[in-house]
C-alpha cells in the first residue's frame, strides 16, 4: 500500500477480526482513480448470510451491487467485513438489502447505485428485493446483473 491517499485506511493488509454487527462494520473508501470518468463499478456476494430476525433460521442471498462512483470508491476488504457481519445479525430480507444500499449510499456518495438481493427461498418461496437511488446516468454501460431467477429444480 503506497500513497498518502490510502494511509487512513485501517483494515486493508491488516489481520482483521469480523465486525459482531452491521452497525460496528467500518466502511472505507479511497480516492476514485477516474473522477469524472463515467463508469460502473460491480461487486457481486454470491454467499450473503443473515438470520431470520423472528426464528434465528439462516438467510441465504446473491447480491449484486452496481455503482457509480463521484469522487470515492469502497475499499472492498472493508465491504466485504461488512457484509459478513449480517452472518450473526436478524434482519428481514427487504431490510437488508436496501439497508446494505442506503449505507452504502451514505458512505459514498455515488452518482448512481443499485443493489439486486437475490434470496434463495424459505418456506418455498423467494424473495428478490431491489433497489436504486433513480433512474441511471445517460449514456452508462449497464449490464444485465446476471442473476436468473430462482427455477427450483426444473
């Protein structure tokens, strides 16, 4: 790690233990390489875990998180310590995923993010969740996320 840029960074190259919850989980970002440069930035978690916030059952997800950076950029140790620290955590589907985008949002500043939350199913069904901070930027590449939707065994 060179830089004075990437000197505030805490948790990168670093042994780190896993935040206990969301809320403890540091988020850090670094200066964008491309200011002004319109582009997507695309991080995929295809083994989200949380609890079932009413009976304790594990909570299976693929998430696809697509964003637009302004002037900073996740460091993604540090989002990938806050996405594991759902592990332990309850919380409803739709809760953490726009949760997990509203962070995000706040942390960064985006010009544009959108996250899929594709949730393999409890009780039979699935339950997909999305959401996006508006209608994307004129003129972005913005690749299908990929995700198909859940078939069961057919």
């Amino acid at each position: 790690m060179a830089g004075e840029a990437y000197g505030g960074l805490t948790q990168l190259g670093r042994p780190t233990v896993l935040p206990a919850s969301p809320g403890e989980a540091v988020l850090e970002t670094v200066p964008n390489p491309h200011p002004g440069t319109l582009y997507l930035v695309r991080f995929t978690c295809p083994e989200f875990t949380c609890l079932c916030p009413i009976t304790g059952q594990p909570d299976f997800a693929h998430f696809v998180i697509d964003y637009v950076p302004r002037e900073r950029i996740v460091e993604s140790k540090s989002l990938k310590l806050y996405l594991a620290s759902f592990r332990n955590h309850g919380s409803f589907h739709e809760a953490c995923t726009v949760g997990i985008g509203k962070r995000l949002v706040e942390v960064l500043a985006p010009l544009w993010l959108r996250i899929g939350g594709y949730w393999y199913p409890r009780g039979g069904i699935p339950i997909d969740v999305f959401w996006q901070t508006g209608e994307p930027p004129p003129g972005l590449w913005l690749p299908d996320q990929g995700v198909p939707p859940y078939r069961g065994r057919g």
